[in-house]
C-alpha cells in the first residue's frame, strides 16, 4: 500500500555507523540544474554499530561516486529507496560524490531551491540529503566548508555558514565564494544563497568583546523594511547576554529573507533564512502584531544558536529538546520587551485555539512523540507552544536562579553534543536539587489533563480547603502505542499551581497553609503531585474567591465551580492580568454556551441569555483603560471573545452555525449596551503621535481598533461611515486593516471599492496582497467560499508560494469556521481540492491545510458524511505524500 507511511520509532535509535569530521561542498549553479560536489572525510563511529555505510539521498542524480580516490563500480555500491549503500567501507576513509540536482524544479522548497531573486536552501529537517549523499541525522556532527559558483550579474550575493575565506571570478561572467563553518554542526543546520539581494550591515560588540557583523539581506528595493530586523536582533543577543550570559559565538551574523518558504524562519549557524514575514515592516505596510513577531522570531532564531545548535538534538523524536526551550526563551524575551501581561494572555490564547485542539485529536501526541511517520508533521503546537510551557513549568517549580545554574550546567555538560530530553531534565534537577522524575511524565504522555477543584470553607475552624483532582483525556495516541506493542504506563503530573486568595473586597489574602507556623506572602506556588491533593489554609475568616493557576501556570483545563459573582470579582481585583483576562474569558464562554443552546431552540435572538452583570462588568473593564498605567491594551485583550474554534472544544457535538450566531448576537448586544463608552474611547484613544510599534502606543491602537469592531456591529449608517473614514485616514497598516477586517464583514457597496483600492495601492507588495486575501478568506458574509474560490484564480495569488496558501486557504479552513464546516460540505470540498492540487507540489504546505480537518469526528453526522467524503477521497489519490498521507490516514482511524 503505497499510501501508509512506515513508521519510524524512538525505541530503535541506534548510534550511527560512521562518523563524518569534516565535509567540503562544491555547488555550481548553472541555468536549469546545480553539479554539487561533496568531500567527505568519514571514520567508523567507535560507538557505532558493525553496520554497512549508508547515506541518504533523495532526487539526486548520481554523477560520479570515489572513495579514497578511487571510482566505484556498480557492484561496489546500491542507490535505492532514497538510500546509497557502499557495501565495503574501510576504518577512516574520504568519500568523494558529484551529483545534479534541479532546484528551478523544487518545489517543496527542502533542499536547494529556487524563488524570485536566486537559490536559498532549507536543509532542517531532512533537506540536506536533498542537495547531497549523507548520513542526514542531526547526531553527525561535521565541520562543514562551502565554495559556491554563480553567474556574477543574476547572482552577486554568494552566502553560506560561517566566515568568508576566500572569493574569485571565473569564465563566462562567473564568480565563486568560500565560506567556513569553525564549528560543526548537523547537516540540518547547513545554508547557503546564490541571489540577486540588498544588504544592511550594522555591528554588536559582545560582552567580552567580539565585534559581530550583523548583516540583514532583503529583495532588491525593499532596504527600507530592515531597520525593526536588525534592531530585534541586537535586542536578543544583548538579552541573551543578561539573562542567560549567552554570546554570540561568529564574527558574522547573516539573516537572509526569502518570499518563498514554508515555516517562519530557520537557525541555520551564522546565516539564518527568514520568510519575508518577520523581516519587513514599515509603518505603511507592517501592523503592530508584525512588528511584534518580528521581534519574536529573530530572537527566536538567534536564541537557537545556543539551544539547538551549540546543543542540539539526538534525532527528531527531541524535537522538543530545541524547540520548547527555545520558544520558552523567546517567551521570556517577548514579557521583558512587550507588555507581560498581553505577551502572556496572547501565549495563552493561542495555546488554548491550536495545541488544545491538537491534543484531544486524531494528531494527539506527548511533546517527545514514541513514533511518526512523516517528521515534518511534528512541528506542531504541541512540541513548539506545550513543549515551552513544560519548560515554563520547570521554571516555576525550581525559580528563576535554580533555573539558570541549570542552564548553565546543561551548557558545561553539553556544548557540542546532540543529546536528549533526559539531559536537558536531569541538568536543571541537578542544578536545583529538586527530583524531576515524576515531572518527566510531561515528555511522555499525550492529552491535556483537566483538574478538577474544589472548595470547602469551614467557618467554625476558620481553614479554607481545596481539593485538586487530575483527570486525564484518553487520546488516540495511548491506542495506537497499544496497538504498536508500546502501551503507556499513565500517572498523575507533577506541577505547579500558582494561587492566591480574594477576600470580598477584593484584597489579597495572607497564605498559611495547616502546620506552617506563619503566612508566607498572599501569592503562593504549590506542587501537585497525586492524582488527588487536598490543601488546607488556615486563618481564614471568610470565604474567598480562589485565583488558581496565576500567569496559567501549568497547561491544564482547570475545572472549578466559579459563580458568575466570583468571575465578576476576579475581573475586577485580581492582580494577576492573566487571570483577570481569564475570569472575563469563563465568563463570556458560560454565556456563548447558553446562547449557542438558546439558537438551537431558536431563542437565541432574544438575548435573554446575555446577563446584565456580564455587561456592567464589560462597561467597567472599558472605564479602566484610562486610569490604571498600561491599560488599554489589557483592555483589548478582555474585549476579545472566546473564538468560535475554543467554544467548539467545549461541545460534545459541534454546531458551528449556532456557535457563530451566538458569538455575533453577544458582540451586537455589547455593541448596542455599549456603544457611548465604545464611541468615546474610540475618539479618546486617537494619537497623533509619529508612529511607532512600542508597547504604549501599539496597546492604544489594539483597544481603539477593538472599539471600532464593537461599533461596526451596530446596523448604523453612523457607524459604517465612521470604519470608512478609519480606513480613509489611517495613517498606518495597523489602523488600515483593522478597518478593512471590518468592512469585509459588512453587506454594504463600499466593501467592493474599499477592498479595490487597497488592492491596487498595494499590489506590488506581497506581504500586504496577503493581508487583503485573509480578510476576505476570514470574512462572515454568506458567499465567502465561492469568493475564496474565485481569489484562487486572481492574477495575486500563485499556489506555489506558501504565505499565499497561509493566508488565503488556512485562513479559510482555520479561521472561518462557519463556512469551512458548512453543511453542505462546500468548505470541505474546497480545502480537499486545494490539498489535492498541492500535495505533488508541496506535501508540507498540503499536510498543514490538511490538520484543519483533524476535529471531523466532533460534528454531527451530516458534516460527518462531507468530511469523511473528502478525506476519502484525498487517500485514494495515487502516490499521496507520507506529510499528507500520514495526517489524513490518523484523521480517518
Ligand atoms: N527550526 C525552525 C524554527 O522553529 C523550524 C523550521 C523552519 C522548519 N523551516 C522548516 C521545520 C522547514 C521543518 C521544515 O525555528
Ligand atoms: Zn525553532
């Protein structure tokens, strides 16, 4: 069956055979195909198993094989199955290939690959060995050198890892460039570009003095988008510094951005490849939330030169080893620099909207999975966003300086190893004294654990109890290790609950849990470890309202009994902007939920189910904004409600329609009560200010353009002209979209020319041609699919490009649940065609549309039918790739 992937299991990891010390690469880019040659100095691994030598290579055209010089004769050597086997290989030994390859044709954009301005690479996870013969496992590590040959005039930029050493001209207007890594690295981590670029260079002198380069490379014309890059990148490495004591270890610090590319951004040593999208900003073309990821992914990138490419992994079952580690660090980076609070609320909504859905389906797997099939579908929420709030929980449960002795042990241990999980654990257990074995059951299983609290108040003793409980979600994962002969011993998690305790007026309680002999603070991290845990507070004189996971401290479902009164209050007081947000969170998704039973009963537009409380309580959240310092853009984040796709977790059976009227009749009701407070915030908050995407002016921004939201719901002619003249007047991207998003919503004539004429301002820069394709991918209007449809076929979109794919058909399927689940099966029959066109082209890019249908199971039998229907279809397609293969097969189980 050439549609079921073979599985690959971490339990048969076995160190490599041989071992390459240095590697010499020879690429000459001619029109139509590259000769790359490669030199490859090899020994037997000491450590290795007696096995035969065997690299991998993948589309390559065998030119000429040598070893030691000599050429090797068809019975000395077998390429078959993506593997190059040479059936005798002695102790230490130099292995010489040449192969062809033809990036112009790549377009899975793995390996070498060709986009508008010349030839970039993307070797992580096993691209390298689509650009040469080699052991292709990031536990060979290698000194690499690289010698790149161009035409002078298409391609005058001659980039690759680490130092320039030496570059020249050749016949026929050629020129050539050798680069040299110093320090060896997995071949994942290799990188180099042939193209046609602009470079802004500027310099970070380390703390102990090293002077870095530090060079952004853009598309010709676009110089004027680099100044937040490069100043994002000085920001991290002068972080990295004081917190962690990390510095930049090269002389040359190189990001290259490409428009063609499937991820973020990748770490490449000393010569980081970027997606065009977290590299150019401009106030005209950039939005707050750009500038902010743009932030957040250069540091990302550059905090991997230490977690993940100093250390790395072992194999690709620790993605998470780098991964969590480095988003956790990004994290941090983002709470120092940006608001804390909004950086957190934000983490936390997107932990809740992509890696709880994640968990509790067909896909579901512990941050260090046991199997896969296709490795590039691992790069999920769970290993990136869960995989960083077990390290966050690490954090909690030893503090901050246990924490960093920790790091700094890791590094002293491991500098220069690939290793895994356990190393990194048993470096902080070591460094902090605390025993983490328990803690390790968060690598290991899969599924969000729910805990169940409750709470007893004893007036006579005066003691205030709370009873923990942790359930654990069944999930497919624990089946299909069954099945694979690996069941999984399951167990209660050990983590931190960070609590506090409100008294009526809101105050902080003093915290003295039963035998200490005084109250240590109001703000208290307690360690659950059993299935269940009761904790006894004493000195309590009446009952409190309980704060429970502050800044959320542990990835949970948290199930507690809380009164509307009790959300009320904690909107109110609590000091922990977290859980303030969190409380307003609950609140609205108790509400939406009544309402949703309301529209099935076809009540719902009476709004009875909309409690008066809810919006005093939203009246005065609004107030607040002005008078409390940092407020407004906390504000905003209350103001956004519970999106459809986290209510639909919260139904046994999804009704998509019914979630949809809900949400909208809530934010129309809020809208109407609300609409003076709306209004004057909105004209209070105008800054005439020079733009700038900081946090004070950017949080302004957010509530004003929440506001104006708000007031487009109201069916006024007042209110449209006032988002018109928003868009009319806007003096930034930010303003101009957030308006734009809210006229893509509204059935009236000047959404047809507000939407042409963004487009033709704008139509020479893709970033923003993306922006105007998810508005109108993300739109409510009835007809929105048949428009996707047709912008398809638009002279803007290209579905070779992936941002184009993003924004228009993962948007769609992600982002517009209405139309996407409609029960005409229409939206599932879209993203099916879309998969299947892609999929030869692209099998990453069609394997991520093809997760949105991961939640299928939880609808009602008619959606059932549909999306059964195109998932059918899609694994019937011959010669499906593994990426697709594997997600729709796990889907349809
Ligand atoms: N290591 C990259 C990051 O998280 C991820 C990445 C970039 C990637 N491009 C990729 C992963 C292509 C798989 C395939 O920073
Ligand atoms: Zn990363």
């Amino acid at each position: 069956m050439s549609n079921t992937p073979s599985t690959i299991y971490l339990k048969d990891y076995t160190p490599p055979a041989y071992l390459v010390d240095s590697v010499a690469l020879d690429i000459a880019i001619h029109v139509g195909f590259a000769f790359v040659s490669s030199r490859l100095t090899m020994r037997r691994n000491p450590a290795g198993a007696d096995a035969a030598l065997v690299l991998n290579g993948e589309d390559l055209q065998l030119e000429s094989l040598k070893l030691d010089g000599r050429t090797l004769g068809a019975n000395d050597f077998l390429y078959a199955d993506d593997l190059l086997t040479i059936h005798q290989a002695p102790e230490a030994f130099l292995l010489e290939t040449v192969v062809r390859i033809e990036p112009d044709q790549n377009t899975q954009l793995s390996g070498l690959y060709r986009s508008k301005d010349g030839y970039f690479t993307q070797c992580e996870a096993q691209g390298f060995r689509r650009i040469t013969f080699y052991p292709d496992r990031p536990d060979v590590l290698a000194k690499f050198e690289c010698t790149l040959h161009a035409d002078k005039t298409a391609f005058p930029i001659l980039l690759a890892n680490g130092n320039p050493v030496a570059s020249g001209s050749e016949d026929d207007n050629r020129h050539w460039a050798t680069w040299e890594d110093p320090f060896a690295k997995p071949a994942y981590l290799f990188a180099c570009v042939a193209a046609k670029l602009d470079v802004i260079e500027d310099h970070y002198v380390t703390s102990s003095g090293r002077r870095v380069r530090c060079a952004v490379y853009v598309e010709p014309g676009k110089l004027d988008q680099c100044d937040h890059a490069i100043a994002a990148l000085k920001k991290s490495m002068k972080w990295d510094e004081d917190v962690f004591g990390l510095e930049m270890d090269l002389d040359h610090y190189m990001i290259v951005a490409v428009g063609d590319f499937n991820m973020g951004a990748m770490e490449n040593k000393g010569l980081n490849i970027f997606n065009t999208k977290y590299v150019l900003a401009r106030p005209d073309t950039a939005t707050d939330t750009d500038y902010q990821n743009i932030d957040r992914v250069v540091a990302h990138e550059y905090f991997h030169n230490w977690t993940g490419n100093r250390v790395t992994c072992r194999d690709w079952f620790q993605l998470s080893l780098k991964e969590g580690l480095t988003v956790f660090r990004d994290q941090q980076f983002g709470m120092d620099v940006h608001s804390a609070g909004v950086t957190r609320i934000q983490e936390v909504r997107t932990l809740r909207a992509a890696q709880f859905p994640e968990d509790a389906g067909p896909m579901a797997h512990p941050i260090r999975p046991e199997s896969y099939a296709e490795i590039n579908n691992f790069y999920t929420a769970t290993v990136y966003e869960k995989g960083a709030e077990v390290i966050r929980m690490i954090h909690t449960l030893i503090g901050k300086d246990a924490f960093r002795k920790g790091m700094d042990l890791y590094f002293a241990r491991h500098d220069g190893q690939a290793v895994t999980c356990e190393d990194f654990v048993a470096a902080m257990q070591d460094a902090s004294g605390l025993d983490l074995t328990q803690f390790k059951r968060w690598y290991s299983q899969a599924g969000t654990p729910r805990l169940v609290v409750r709470s007893r108040f004893d007036a006579a003793t005066r003691r205030y109890t709370l009873e923990v409980e942790q359930v654990f979600a069944h999930t497919p994962y624990e089946d299909r290790m069954a099945a694979d002969g690996l069941p999984q011993a399951r167990g209660p998690y050990h983590l931190p609950i960070v609590l506090g305790l409100l008294d009526a007026d809101g105050r902080e309680l003093p915290l003295q849990l039963v035998g200490e002999s005084n109250a240590t603070g109001s703000q208290r991290t307690l360690q659950l470890r059993e299935a269940q845990q009761t904790f006894i507070f004493e000195n309590i004189d009446a009952e409190p309202v309980p704060s429970l996971l502050r800044g959320f401290s542990a990835p949970v479902v948290l199930d507690y009994p809380y009164s509307t009164a009790d959300l009320v209050h904690l909107m109110a007081y609590d000091r922990d902007a977290v859980n303030r947000w969190e409380a307003g969170q609950r609140l609205a998704t108790d509400i939406l939920l009544a309402g949703v039973t309301a529209f099935q009963q076809g009540t719902g537009e009476t709004t009875g189910w909309i409690p008066q409380d809810y919006i005093l309580a939203m009246a005065r959240l609004l107030g607040a904004a002005f008078v409390e310092g940092g407020g407004p853009a906390l504000v905003a984040e209350a103001l956004v409600l519970p999106s459809e796709n986290v209510l639909a977790e919260q139904m046994g059976v999804v009704d998509p329609d019914a979630i949809h009227a809900a949400r909208l009749a809530l934010r129309r009701t809020l809208a109407r009560e609300l609409r003076e407070p709306l209004l004057a915030a909105y004209f209070e908050l105008k800054d005439e200010a020079p733009y700038s995407p900081e946090g004070a002016q950017a949080g302004k921004r957010a509530l004003r353009n929440a506001c104006l939201g708000y007031l487009a719901e109201l069916n006024e002619l007042s209110a449209q002209a006032l988002v018109i003249g928003h868009f009319e007047t806007a003096g930034n991207m930010t303003d101009s979209i957030a308006a734009l998003a809210a006229v893509a919503n509204l059935d009236i004539p000047a959404r047809h020319a507000l939407l042409d004429s963004f487009y033709s301002k704008w139509r020479d820069e893709a970033l923003v041609v993306d922006k105007w394709l998810q508005v109108q991918a993300t739109s409510r209007l009835p007809g929105t699919t048949q428009d996707v449809r047709a912008l398809m076929a638009h002279e803007s979109f290209d579905i070779r490009n992936p941002n184009k794919v993003y924004s228009l058909l993962r948007a769609f399927c992600a982002a517009n649940p209405q139309h996407f689940h409609a029960a005409d099966g229409s939206g599932y029959k879209l993203a099916a065609d879309v998969i299947l066109q892609l999929d030869p082209l692209n099998p990453q890019v069609a394997s991520r549309i093809a997760r949105t249908f991961d939640r299928w199971k939880k609808f009602d039998p008619v959606r059932q039918r549909q999306a059964r229907a195109q998932l059918e279809r899609i694994r019937a397609q011959e010669n499906l790739s593994s990426d697709v293969a594997e997600v729709v097969g796990k889907a349809l189980d």
